[in-house]
C-alpha cells in the first residue's frame, strides 16, 4: 500500500571502468546518462605479492566530489 515516487539523476554521480573488462559496461552507462562523466583505471596484482598494483589511472578531475559507480563484471 505504499506510493513509489521512483529514482531520478543527480549530478555529481560518475562511473569509473576497470579496463578491460569493465569498459563493456561503459556504453550501457551512456544509454542510460547521456552526460555522465568516466574514468578508467587499469589494475593487475603483483606476481610476488598478490597485492593488486595501479598501473593506470585517469579520473574526473572532481572526482572527490562525486558519488563513484564502479564498473567490473568480474567483483569477486
């Protein structure tokens, strides 16, 4: 018996591809928010520690002011 008033975009929000295999969901992200800033970051982990290790990374540069949707089919 409860009214949904349903979601609407707020700016400030940005999503943010892990390279490879997250940049599929990119385009699907623009369907759906046409303006939305993307960042990417490429991530591997580290041979000898297994500790994942940046190697690339390019983001909005406000992006400490955005809310962030992470992109990675693969979140284990």
């Amino acid at each position: 018996g409860y009214k949904y008033e349903g979601v609407k975009f707020e700016k400030g929000n940005c999503g943010v591809s892990i390279m490879r295999s997250g940049e599929a969901m990119e385009q699907g992200l623009r369907d759906c928010c046409r303006s939305i800033r993307i960042g990417k970051i490429l991530i591997q982990s580290d041979e000898e520690t297994q500790r994942a290790k940046v190697y690339y990374a390019k983001f909005p540069p406000d992006i400490y002011r955005r809310k962030v949707l992470l992109m990675y089919p693969i979140l284990s």
